[in-house]
C-alpha cells in the first residue's frame, strides 16, 4: 500500500465512522450518466451560476448599494465633478480604479446573459424531447420557477448601477407597478419609499439581488438537482437503452473530469468574453437622472420580448369613474406574461391529461416523433422572437433603414400570424421527416451507384440502414388518440361535454402520425 | 401498446470499439503529453495574469488589429484569466476523453411508485397518527388554531407598512406654481422668450431658490421640453393656443405611457419621440399621441412671460404628468 493509499484511507476511515458515508458514495460514484451535447445545456446553467456567485461576491467589497448624492472624484475625467449617487461612484471606482474590477463587472454580466441563454436553452431541449413527462413534472415546474427568478434577479441586477440606461428600466417598473388597479400607487410608493425614484430603492434591491433571491436559487436549484440525481438522467432512444435502464458513463472518474473540466471550460469562454467583447459601458451613460435619457435604450435580452410586447401594445386606457385602467401596460406588461408562465408551468399536466397517458416516460422523445408538441414549442418560440424583434425595434430601424411604424405595423400584425404559421409549418415538418425515417427504414439509403437494368431502366442502389440505425428509428411508441364516448353508456350525455370535446380534439391533433414501419410492411418489401 | 410485436427488434449495445490510446502504449504516452501540454497553456496564462496585474499600467492603450485600441491592463487580466481557466476544462476533458474508461455502463431504473403494503402502512400511519392528535375531532382547536394562523399572517404585512409612505395627492402634484419661473437644466438660469430660435428645443425646470438641492423625484414630474415653432404651426384649439407664448409651447417631458423621458424631437416633422416604447406626439396638435403605445397626449404647461420677459408659468399643470395610475381622474 503506498503513502498516499493509505492516507485517503484514514481520511475515509475516519468520515466513514462518523458518517456511514461509504456505501452511499459507492453506490453514488459508479452512477451512471448519459451523454447527448444537449444534456450541457443544464451543465452551462449550473456553472454560471457558480460563475455569478464569485464575481457578485467580489462586486460587493466594493459596491456602494446607496443613492445617497455624491462628487464623484474618480479617475474617469468625463464625469469628474458631476453629480451622481453612491451607487454610481462606486461602479465606476471598480471599473476604472480595482485592478480586475471592470473585468469582474464584465464576468459578472456576461455570466447573467450566458445564465439566461442557457436556462432557455435547457428549457427548449426539456420542452422538445418530452423530458417534462412523468415522473419529471415537479422539475419542470422548478426550472420555470428558476426562469422566472433568473429574470427577476437579472433586473435587479443591472438596476443596480443607477446609471442612466438602468434608471429608465426602473422607471418602467415603477410604471408597471403603479399601473396595478386599486392597489398600484400604494405598491409604487411603499416600494420605493415615496416618490420614484427617491432614495430607498438601490439599497433595498441590493439586499434582494445579493441575499433574498440567491437563497431562494440555491435552494431550488439544490431539489432539482437532487431529484435529477435521484430519479435518474433521461436518455435517448437507441440500442440497448430502455425505460427500465440507463446507459453511460459512471461518475468517477469518466463523467467527473468531463462535468469538472466543463466548468473550467464555461468559465474561460466567460473570461474571455468579457476581455474582447464590453457590454454596458456605463460610464458612458452617465448618472440617472429622470429627466434624461440616451436613444436606443435596451433592456438585456431576456427581458426584450416583454419591452417589444409592451412597445407593440394599442393605447388603449379606461377612464371611468375617476379612476384610469392601463391596459397598455396591464396587457403587454402583466397579463399576457402571467398567461405564458402559467400555461408552461402547467403543461406536463395538460399534456397528460389529453393524451391519457399517466405511465413513466425515460426514454426522450425525438421532436419530430411528437410533431404537435414540436410545434406548439415552435409557435411560442415564435411568439417571443416577435415580441423580441419588436423590444429592439429601434435598433433595427436605424440598422436596417426601417421606419419604427412599418417594424411596429410589422410585429403587431406578426404577433398574431406568424405563430399560427410556425404551428403549421413545424407540424408539417415534423411529419415529413416521420415519412423520411420510414422511407430510410423501407430502402435504405441512398448509394449514389446507378444501375442499368437489362430492359434499360436506370435505378439508383439503395443500401440496408444497420440494424442499430432501425432500431432508433422505430423504436419509438406511437399512441392512438383518445376515445372517450360523449354519452355515458345508458346514453346520456356526460357532463363537462365541452371539456370532454377539447380533450378528444387535442387528443386527436397529438396522435396525427406517420405510421412507423410495421411487420407487414417489412414482409411486403420482401416480396419485391 | 408496448405489447405489440416491434417490426424491427433492439439490436442491443453497440460493441466497445477500443480507442487508439487503450491498444497502442504510444498513443497512450502522446495523449499524456497533450493532456500534459494543455495544463501548461492554462499555467501560462496564469502568468499572463499575474503579469497585466503587476506590470501593465491601468491606463495603458495598445492596438489590437480588427479590436482597435484596446486597455493593455484590462485585456491582459480577461486573456489570462480565460486562457488559464479554459485550459484547465480543456486538459481534463481531454484525459477523459483519450485516458479514462470510455465503456458504456448499464445501470438499472426501479419503478418510483411505492409497494403496495408499503403504501398502505403509510394511509395507515397518517390515519393512526392524525387520530391520535384527535385532528378530526376537535374542531374548537382546529377553528381556533386557523383563524390563529391567519391573523399571524397579518404580521408581516403589517410590518411593511413603513417601506414607505401613502401616495396622498403626491402623484398629482408638481413644483410649477402660477408665477414660478422656467429655468434651463443644466444651469438654472431664466429663460426669455427671444433665447429660443423658431424650431429650436429646451428642457427646462421650475426655478428654485438660491442653494437649494433639487430632489430627482422632483425632477422627475417637474421636467418640461420648450419648443418654439411658428405660431402659424399650430393646429390647437383656441384655449390650448392661448398656453403657449408667442410660438413657444411647454409640455411635460415626462411620458404619459410609462415615465420615460421623451427627449427624441424630430424638427422636419415636428414629433416628439419617446425612445422607451416609441410613443409619438405630435407637437403642432398639442402633443396628440400620433403612434405607439401612451394613450393620452403629454399634459401642456400654460406659460406666459414676466414683466422682465422672462419665460414663467401661467398656471401649474391642469392634470396628473406621467404614467397612469388608479386614482387618476381622467375627466
């Protein structure tokens, strides 16, 4: 036994003893991991967010989070001598006077925008490939909370500055919180002490931004990685993987140095963003004052859909009674959002519902074996790159030499078509490349060798697809629709006729598909 | 549905094909090295590092060929830090790739539903326990203990109560007063009516005494924009008309959508432009919402010149400036 060996030995020895950790990280370090480059989406979510908490914590040494009026002093000869709150100084002294503090800034920053890009990423690949489906639902529900709080927390985060870019997007929210009926004004005011923009809101963010949301992330994303852990990675469809396995590398060391190594590499390509690509210089902006602002102001890009939505939104106000109802903001801002996370939070369980499908699924769906949810996904996609294109409306003007009113005609009018279509298109899609598997099946591929046959025909040579090829691409179960009788069995109609009607309706849109390769249009290819 | 007979049956794992690494001992030795030689990059970089945070001046520019002048200080600190950081990843994910074992792993995946004894013993448990704290019996407590629970709920909404104080007429109100005077911002200094050329744009504020600060929610409902146009421009009614003076016409600068200030005036066709949400008004019709978003035009400012000739308020703002809210009388 070597000098080393026997240390970790008595290291082990002595946790062991006290923990009874040993057959517990046996069995945990063989477990066993599946690979697909989309399961790095996830990953990339995690690290930034490691990412996030280092830099946020080197910020903060030197964050002055107050909007008490201060002479800034600093190196940066532009704004020597103006006016601006402590917040402000302060960003400025660790962008231009701590070594590695703008580089900080920048890690930081980009971290949010790689962490956002990422949770959607992981989103869509959960979405697309059916990995929300029993027994994954509380998950999926988890990770649209951490969406959720991941926009919230990126706000508040590039609120914090008080520069004149980030003091519009509070002045928005204020706006949206004052536009609430009955209880708005009283909101706005208890939220920012008073009159916007006052002096409390900085300071109280900041204590939201760095401690309040951090502990609520940390704890949902500690329950979704357990319950990833415990109920096991989905896998692919493919040779030798089934509901009831899981095939790939174990833990220790394969998946470790990967998943480790990983990090480091999330982290460089970080590092080397913010080195070579600047994002909110904010010394260029100058103080937040509300009676300025700059041209071509922009959110970050996650909260760009909701500004295009609220930018492409009719004037439309009720004033009755003496009171005013803002649907201008109430729509775009509040209730269309409310809609979308409520509809994607609750779709694992509607799903179910019309397909009457109530088994465990770990076996992934490839998109187009379930061409209705594809394109669901795909019409809401839609959907927010509308409202996205539509949040940077004027920076396409003055890119494209548009005019803001044909763009703004353009989305509002794109809004409602352009889903539909997507919806349409997809599906389609979907069920053409069902056609194309079965045809590869059926023929095999293509060989590109012509051949003359004796009377003259021409035909082109077409090779057997392997047996692991054909596997994949039938392997999957293809579901009837639902039937489900409008009148019980004396006759009478059930009730809940309508609600009966629309589940058997999306029933029967989810069940539309190409039949796979059966049997007996194996036998009758042999005949041939 | 899964009983059905597959057409085409599962072939089962693909057999494990050996890296080069695994069968030749060079292969092996050279993976070693290039796993050897990327930690040395990620160390090099690592000096980099250190030597832009030591060495190079904070204010040191150089040109980089497609960025341009780039700080030294600030690239150095970001190169080395991405270089060392990513050669790390690379390194390890390199010894996995090549070194490590590569043979797939089948484990296997229980059911998560409980047995049914086990789930049984459970209803049992809960039924046994809750019966033991007499939870369906007692209804006095169980009532009391609910209503206890909510009125504690009040607790900490009651303890927010101080975040700040009630909206009152605050939102409603501004600084202008009949009389107060129009000053530039930045500046303060009073404006007469000849400092403004025809199509010319200022923002102003109401003067305030001599060494007093101004607050920024001040500024905030009280910024107004002066543009002077033609008198002929106009297309007002006669009582809008008679709120500007002699071709100069104030209205808020704060947006009647959503509080941005409209600073974006376009002299060819005389819109003013809210840069938030694109909100446009048209300024020779009293600021008539002419596209975008906002729902009503931005309150007009009555002015009126002093008898030194300087710009003044005739009269404060006659509605709410700023976005909507509940208790807005619109009428």
């Amino acid at each position: 036994m070597t000098k080393a060996e026997k240390t970790l030995g008595s290291v082990a020895n002595y946790v062991d003893e006290r923990t009874g950790a040993a057959a517990w990280m046996k069995k945990n370090l063989t477990k066993v991991f599946p690979d697909h480059w989309s399961f790095m989406l996830g990953e990339v979510c995690l690290y930034s967010f490691v990412i996030l908490l280092l830099s946020g914590t080197f910020l903060t040494f030197w964050f002055d989070p107050s909007q008490r009026e201060v002479t800034y002093e600093g190196t940066y000869a532009p704004l020597q001598g103006l006016k601006m709150s402590a917040a402000y100084a302060s960003t400025l002294h660790i962008s231009f006077e701590v070594r590695g503090g703008l580089l900080m800034r920048q890690i930081h920053h980009w971290a949010a925008i790689i962490f956002m890009a990422a949770i959607v990423g992981h989103l869509l690949r959960v979405f697309f490939t059916g990995a929300f489906r029993k027994p994954r639902e509380f998950n999926w529900i988890l990770g649209v909370g951490l969406l959720t709080l991941g926009i919230v927390e990126g706000f508040l985060g590039y609120s914090l500055p008080d520069d004149l870019l980030s003091g519009t997007g509070i002045r928005i929210a204020e706006a949206i919180i004052q536009a609430l009926p009955v209880v708005g004004s009283y909101l706005a005011f208890f939220a920012f002490g008073g009159a916007f923009p006052g002096e409390s809101f900085i300071p109280r963010i900041f204590t939201v931004h760095v401690l309040l949301l951090p502990g609520a992330f940390l704890a949902l994303i500690t329950i979704h990685l357990m319950l990833v852990w415990y109920q096991k990675h989905t896998q692919f469809p493919g040779p030798g993987r089934t509901e009831k396995n899981v095939v790939g590398y174990p833990l220790m060391p394969t998946y470790m140095a990967k998943a480790g190594g990983f990090f480091f590499i999330v982290f460089g390509v970080i590092a080397f963003l913010s080195a070579v690509a600047s994002i909110n210089p904010i010394w260029l902006y100058g103080p937040y004052t509300p009676g300025q602002i700059s041209a071509g102001s922009q959110p970050d890009w996650y909260m760009g859909w909701l500004d295009g939505l609220v930018r492409m939104a009719p004037p439309l106000e009720t004033h009755a009674f003496g009171h005013t109802i803002s649907w201008n903001i109430l729509i775009p801002g509040l209730i269309v959002p409310g809609i979308l996370f409520t509809g994607m939070a609750l779709y694992p369980f509607i799903e179910s519902w019309f397909t009457g499908d109530k088994r465990e699924h770990h076996l992934l769906d490839r998109p187009r074996n379930a061409p209705n949810r594809t394109a669901l996904g795909v019409m809401s996609l839609t959907f927010m790159m509308v409202s996205l294109i539509n949040g940077g409306n004027d920076i396409i003007a003055t890119h494209f030499s548009m005019t803001i009113n044909q763009i703004m005609w353009g989305t509002r009018i794109g809004i409602f078509v352009l889903p539909p279509l997507a919806f349409i298109i997809t599906k389609r899609l979907c069920l053409s490349l069902q056609r194309a598997d079965r045809d590869l099946v059926l023929h095999g591929t293509e060989t590109g060798r012509l051949l003359r046959l004796a009377h003259g025909e021409f035909v082109e040579v077409h090779a057997p697809i392997s047996a692991e090829k054909a596997w994949t691409l039938t392997s999957h179960e293809q579901l009837p629709a639902l039937e489900l009788s409008e009148t019980d069995s004396r006759g009478v109609r059930r009730p809940g006729g309508i609600k009966n009607k629309l589940r058997l309706r999306l029933s029967k849109a989810h069940a539309v598909a190409v039949p796979k390769v059966s049997a007996d249009d194996l036998k009758e290819i042999e005949h041939h | 549905m899964s009983n059905e007979i597959e057409a085409i049956q599962d072939p089962g794992l693909p057999a494990h094909v050996h890296r080069e690494a695994d069968v030749d001992p060079i292969a092996e030795k050279r993976a070693e090295r290039q796993v050897a030689i990327l930690f040395a990059i990620s160390a090099l970089g690592t000096l980099l590092l250190i030597y832009s945070y030591v060495f190079v001046p904070q204010d040191l520019f150089i040109f980089v060929p497609v960025m341009g002048d780039q700080n030294a200080h600030q690239l150095g600190l970001g190169l080395g830090m991405a270089i060392s950081l990513f050669f790390i990843g690379m390194g390890a994910i390199q010894w996995a790739r090549t070194l490590m074992p590569d043979t797939e792993v089948v484990a296997h995946r229980h059911e998560f539903r409980s047995p049914e004894n086990e789930r049984e013993d459970f209803v049992k448990t809960v039924k046994e326990r809750a019966g033991t704290a007499g939870l369906g019996r007692r209804s006095l407590i169980k009532k009391s203990l609910g209503a206890a629970l909510g009125l504690s709920a009040l607790t900490p909404l009651l303890l927010l109560r101080d975040l700040g104080p009630v909206p009152s007429k605050e939102l409603e109100k501004t600084s202008w007063k009949s009389g107060t005077r129009l000053v530039t911002d930045p500046g303060n200094r009073p404006i007469l009516a000849s400092d403004l050329e025809v199509g010319a744009v200022a923002q102003v504020l109401p003067a305030i005494a001599e060494g007093t600060e101004r607050a920024l929610s001040d500024i905030g409902k009280d910024a107004v924009l002066l543009i002077r146009l033609r008198p002929s421009d106009f297309q007002l009614t006669p009582e809008k008309f008679a709120m500007t003076h002699d071709g100069i016409i104030a209205f808020s600068k704060i947006c009647s959508h959503m509080g941005c200030a409209v600073a974006l005036y376009e002299q060819q066709t005389k819109h003013l432009l809210c840069p938030c949400h694109q909100s446009t008004f048209d300024v020779t019709r009293g600021a008539k919402v002419i596209f975008g978003p906002a729902a009503r035009p931005l309150p007009q400012l009555d002015i009126t010149i002093d008898s030194e000739g300087y710009l003044i308020a005739r009269a404060p703002f006659s509605e709410p400036v700023g976005p909507s809210f509940w208790e807005r009388n619109s009428q």
